[in-house]
C-alpha cells in the first residue's frame, strides 16, 4: 500500500511494478500551497538579507519556488543553499540551484547539527516550511544565535474520500506492506481504520521513510515497523525487496 499523496504516489509504485510488485495507491494526505502572509511577503521583498536557505523537501522547494514566480520574485543569486537530502537536493538542481550544505543523515536532526557548525553566528536564514513541521532546525539555530526566519508555503491534510476505500483494501487483507513517508500519512492511516479490528491490519509490516515516520508508528498498535537506511524512497524498496525475499525465502 502507497500512501504518499497522489502527485507524488508513481515515484514508489512505478519501481515496485517494475520489481514484480503490486502497488495499491490510496493517497491518504494532500498537500496544498498556503497564502502568504503580509509578513511573509515582506520577507520575501527582502530576500536579499537572507545568506542562507534552508529546504527540508521537495515540496518545501517546489511551492516556495512557485511562490517566487507568483510574487514576481527570483531567488537571489548570492544565497547558499543547505537541503536535507539527495531528492531535495535533485528538486533544488531542476529548479537551477545548487546546493551548498548536505548532512550525511537525511533527518532535520543532522541538518540542524550541520547547519549549527558550519554557519557563522549571526548568519541570517530563511526556511520555507510545511506549516506542520517540527521546530527542530529553528530552535537548534536560535540556540546557537543564528537568526532564522520562517516561511509557511504549504501543508498537508488528510484525503477523507479514501476511507472507504482504505477500509475495503484491509479488510479484504489485500496488502502484504504499508509504507508512510510522513508522520501526517500514518496518522491519516490511523484515522481511517480508526473503526476497524487491530486484528485487521495491526499486523501488517510497515516500512517507514525515516526515523521521525517510524517513531510515529510506533506511538501505535503496529507490530512490525521497518526504517528505510538511506531515508529515501530507493531506501525504502531496497527494504521492502529484502523483506519480500525473506518471506519468500520461508
């Protein structure tokens, strides 16, 4: 089961086809751009304060960058970029930005260290963010008297028309995997088998994109939860092969 939001569902399903697999694609979050702020568009007449930016998703880029192009805007050709990972990174490269700062780890945890370390103090930092995105960064770069201003550009809600839908699937036990990208995903799963039996799908595996997801599910009655290493979608179906082999295996 595939449960990233529809425009970005085929980057998973397509290599699991392509690897024998079946994918059930019930998107069960929709992401949407936000309206600025007048407080947000004045930091964005002022981009040129900013020396550094911060983007911790691809959809982190692609709204902010579609704002720019709204507000008639172009991103400043002196600003150093950090991401938190290779398909931000990509996003960052389509869009014609180069990334300056890239931890090792893809989780906001190790961009924050990385950031502390290497910016100088009283480094000025612009951060486009999902409106429900954890503080981590920002209160890691505060601490460190490191000025970081944010800029909500888009958020997530949960697809209720896919309910029944997701209902069906697990109660004709019609899945072998579920995979979440994001803590928003797994509480939109809880939230539509909300009525069913634990029995029904508690026992299903999940695999997870990454420690904050995983830690999520396991707030849950999930008995088998699997963390994808790298952080990434081609981390996630190298587990999910190996699993899928060691069940065949036995």
């Amino acid at each position: 089961m595939i449960t990233r939001p529809a425009h970005q569902s085929s980057l998973l399903a397509q290599p699991v086809e392509r690897s024998g697999g079946r994918p059930v694609v019930i998107p069960l979050i929709g992401v949407e751009r936000l309206p600025l702020s007048a407080d947000d568009r004045e930091k964005i007449k002022k981009m040129y304060m900013y020396e550094w930016f911060v983007f911790t998703s691809v959809n982190a880029v692609h709204y902010f960058m579609e704002t720019l192009k709204q507000e008639g805007h172009s991103f400043p050709n002196h600003a150093k970029i950090a991401a938190v990972g290779s398909k931000t990174a990509h996003s960052l490269k389509d869009a014609g930005l180069s990334v300056e700062l890239m931890p090792e780890s893809y989780t906001a945890e190790a961009l924050s260290e990385t950031l502390a370390s290497s910016l100088k103090k009283g480094s000025r930092i612009l951060f486009p963010k999902s409106r429900i995105s954890r503080d981590t960064i920002t209160a890691r770069l505060q601490a460190e008297e490191k000025p970081v201003d944010v800029i909500d550009v888009y958020t997530t809600a949960p697809v209720t028309g896919n309910i029944e839908p997701l209902q069906h699937i697990i109660l004709q036990n019609e899945v072998d995997f579920i995979t979440f990208t994001s803590p928003s995903a797994v509480r939109a799963f809880l939230n539509g088998v909300s009525g069913l039996p634990l029995e029904n799908w508690s026992h299903i595996p999940v695999i997870s994109i990454g420690p904050v997801t995983s830690a999520e599910a396991e707030k849950h009655a999930f008995k088998q939860i699997y963390t994808a290493d790298p952080h990434t979608i081609e981390g996630m179906m190298d587990l999910l092969l190996k699993l899928s082999k060691e069940d065949f295996d036995e």
